[in-house]
C-alpha cells in the first residue's frame, strides 16, 4: 500500500534494524507520529500459536489503568432491571428486541456490545453484523454478563478487548493509549498488556510464546522492541514520570 510523505520520511529517522527497549520505542512513536489529530498507540504481539487449534485460542480483555484516551461507546442488550443498571452506568445505547431490531438495520453507532444472558438468544441472529466487526458479545471478554452495570464501567474505564484470531496468524494487536499520553502512561499500559498476554498462555503453546513486539501509532511506522527486554520495571516508570 502507499504511503505518504509523511510516513516515508518518519522511516528515516531512526534505525529500522535495530530493536528498542519499551521506553525507547515509545518516545520513537510520539516523535515519530506523522499526523494532525491525535493518533492511537497500538502495539502487536506476535504469538508463537495457532490460533486455528481449540487449545491455542487467545481472547480476553484487559484493563488498562491509564485508559484509552478514547471515548467509548457501549452499547447494551437488556431488558427490565438490567437495562436500568446499564443506563445508570453510563452506556450509551440500551435496549431489548429494539435494539436488536436497529442493528439488524444497519445501526452500528458503537464500539463495544454487551449483553445479558437471556438476550442473547436474539442477539446471535446478528452474528453476521457484529461478528465481523469484533462486536459479538461473548462470555470470554465479559460482555455477555449479569452484571451489565460493572461491565459497562469497565469498559469506559480503559478494558478492551484482545484476540488472535486464525487471519493474523497468532497476531494479537492492542491499543495503549494516545500519543498526547505521557510515556509515563504508555509504559504502565504496555506493561499491563504483556502482563495478560503472559498470563494467557494456553498450555498447548510449545516453543519461544512471544516471537516479536512492536508499536506504532495509527499513521506511524511500527518500532520493533526487544522481546529479551519486555518487562518494565516500577523504576522506570516513575523516572519517565
């Protein structure tokens, strides 16, 4: 794909065949960050899975304490008290067979779905809507729940979810945060990532489990880090602070 100039010469000022420490990396990305408005940082994880095996899935969520920097929009399906927890907690759309109804139509006004239990009989007739987007709910990412309220929290407080799916080819990509962000912020974010792709290992994965680390911001080159050196120590946060 072409890319502008921008981009061409924000490649040359750094040194594509070297590999960065997090702290490194992340101050590349601001300064390398090409556009007006203010781009996300994502990093991708490249797993040594197969994400086509049952036993080598990998999906969840993960809460970063520093946020998103994004306002986030969520959608709920519920009903009765349910429906009153998720409007008090904030979501932007609730509904029932409504709601159901608008998507079907082509409504897609929103960046998460959650929904109770008892709706998601309805709610998997869209599975041709939401899935392709990454909408789905689902009981593995939180956002099929009785507690609609907390998820509904969690999720404009800075959760987000994760996944390596069989087209990344073990591929797990993940935004930290902004570019307006301190590298202080970006660093306990990041650091909050590696922490839950670690924890979620299957047990099935043989070999080296991560096999490569980069970061990027939306319009920006992706950094290369090194996987010897992931861990962010207290310390270096508090000095980028």
């Amino acid at each position: 794909m072409p890319r502008g100039k921008k981009y061409t010469d924000a490649l040359k000022r750094f040194d594509r065949s070297q590999v960065y420490s997090p702290s490194e990396a992340l101050d590349l990305v601001k300064s390398l960050a090409p556009a007006k408005f203010d781009e996300t940082v994502e990093m991708a994880v490249r797993l040594g899975i197969d994400p086509r095996k049952a036993d080598q899935v990998i999906r969840g969520t993960v809460a970063l304490p520093a946020g998103t920097g994004k306002d986030v929009r969520v959608a709920v399906f519920a009903a009765g008290p349910a429906a009153e927890a998720a409007r008090a907690a904030g979501a932007d759309i609730v509904g029932a067979d409504d709601l159901v109804a608008q998507v079907d139509g082509g409504m897609m006004d929103f960046d998460v779905a959650i929904a109770t239990p008892d709706m998601m009989g309805q709610v998997g007739r869209l599975g041709r809507k939401l899935g392709p987007r990454g909408l789905m709910p689902n009981p593995k990412t939180g956002t099929v729940t009785t507690d609609v309220g907390k998820a509904v929290s969690d999720f404009k407080g800075g959760r987000v979810e994760y996944r390596a799916d069989t087209r990344s080819r073990g591929v797990v990509q993940v935004p930290i945060g902004k570019v307006s962000f301190s590298r202080d912020n970006l660093l306990i974010n990041f650091r909050a990532v590696v922490d839950e792709v670690n924890r979620a290992k299957p047990a099935a994965a043989k070999g080296r489990y991560i096999k490569s680390v980069s970061v990027s911001s939306t319009m920006g080159p992706g950094i290369d880090l090194d996987i010897n050196a992931l861990r962010v120590p207290d310390e270096e946060i508090r000095a980028s602070a």
